[in-house]
C-alpha cells in the first residue's frame, strides 16, 4: 500500500531525515515518536509532498508520489489528507465553511470564487461533524471554538477530501489531557471505522501505545525502533529519547 524507500531530506549541511524505509500493507494506525527536531515532521511533509525529498521513493499502490507535478501532485494531496498541529483553518469563517474547503480541490474555479457548494456537499459536512461531535457548532465561528474543537473541525475537514491516508502532525501537542484524548479516538475512528490508515507524529510513547496499532520510533533522523506498541519497552524507548 505504502513504501517508503531509503528516504532522505537535507537542509545544507544538515540531514534532517535520513534513509528512512518502511512498508505499511493494510490500513493501520501508526504512531511515529521521538522528539522534536527527531524528523518526524519532515517525514510527513515529505509524504504530502509539501517539502521535497532530497533522495529517495514514496509509492503508493502504483503512483510514484516524488515525481508527481501539476494535477497529478494536487490530486495526491488531496488523497493525502494533512491534519496540522496549528489546524490551518479560518478563524473567522464559521465551522461548516471550514469543513467544505475540503473539497476545494475538487471544484470549479467559478465555484471557488463564487463560495458555491453543493447541497450534498453540505450535507456531507454536517454528518462528518456530527461524527465528532461538532455539529452543534457548524454555524459558529472558528475562533470561538477550544483549541480541541478546533482540531476536530481540522479533521472533518480533512475527511471531506476522501482521503486514502491521513496523516497527523501534532496534533494533540497544543492541547489539554482532554481535548488530546478527543482528539486521538477521533483520529482512531477514523481508521476503524473508515478503514484508512493514519499516521500520527507524537511526543508519547504512552499516548502511541495506547491508541496505535504500530510505532515507529524516531532519533536523528533515523528509524530506532519500528514495531507493535508492547514491543516499545523501557529499553528501546531510552534508545529513541535518551
């Protein structure tokens, strides 16, 4: 499904990532660990194609994504979903009209200009936000929402695309024990009940264990540990944040 191939990012003299290889064969959540400046940013944003990678191959079923340009690279991110740790929306735009910028890619130029949405589309914002709780906010603004509220409206939005991965970076890192643990099923329904595969950067190894089927755990740009959550023992966790 997912290949990740010897992958690396350098920023000068600096490697950010560094040969990174990995497959995932089937939908499953996967928690990527470490601290920061570990590279599990970069990782992702390399995968979204948002940064480029310096050396390299990301493929998915049978699409080369590095060498995606144009249409192809902007279906790709909208295959793609990226949920973001600052949640990327427009604070002064009520919640629904945030949701339904996640269909932008798949509209006219008229229709953007325009703020025209479908009907269906705007029924189809309404039940992903009555997913996660949020439909009782749909006409509010943005900015008036908790910061977890907020991630949930991020990642309606981000379901709004039809995404065939999703991948999460910090998004809990700015948010409250609760709101983090809304946030985290929110991301695990979406896996078990749509049956996509998410990919979350995380802090915790604790918070990984908990709520993802694999970790992988980063250091230095450098896979440490790759494996299921009860494998991540006190020993190898030294080895990812000593």
């Amino acid at each position: 499904m997912l290949t990740v191939s010897n992958l690396t990012k350098r920023f000068g003299a600096i490697t950010a990532v560094d040969n990174v290889g990995f497959r995932i064969e089937r939908p499953t959540m996967v928690g990527i660990i470490g601290r920061s400046g570990a590279g599990k940013s970069t990782l992702l944003r390399m995968l979204n194609r948002l940064t480029d990678a310096s050396d390299g191959e990301v493929r998915f079923d049978q699409t080369d994504v590095l060498t995606l340009k144009r249409a192809a690279l902007r279906q790709w991110r909208s295959d793609c979903a990226m949920i973001f740790q600052q949640f990327n929306l427009v604070p002064r735009m009520d919640v629904v009209s945030n949701v339904l910028h996640g269909t932008l890619a798949k509209r006219s130029t008229f229709a953007t200009l325009f703020n025209f949405y479908p009907k269906d589309d705007i029924d189809r914002a309404i039940e992903t936000l009555e997913r996660f709780g949020m439909a009782d906010h749909a006409q509010k603004r943005v900015e008036s929402l908790s910061g977890g509220q907020q991630q949930r409206v991020a990642i309606a939005r981000a379901l709004m695309q039809a995404p065939k991965l999703v991948l999460a970076d910090e998004p809990i890192s700015s948010l409250d024990p609760m709101n983090a643990q809304i946030v985290m099923q929110s991301l695990r329904k979406i896996h078990d009940e749509d049956g996509r595969t998410v990919l979350v950067n995380l802090h915790s190894p604790e918070i990984a264990r908990q709520y993802c089927d694999r970790v992988i755990g980063m250091r230095d740009g450098r896979i440490m540990f790759d494996g299921a959550p009860d494998a991540l023992t006190k020993t190898e966790t030294e080895k990812i944040y000593s």
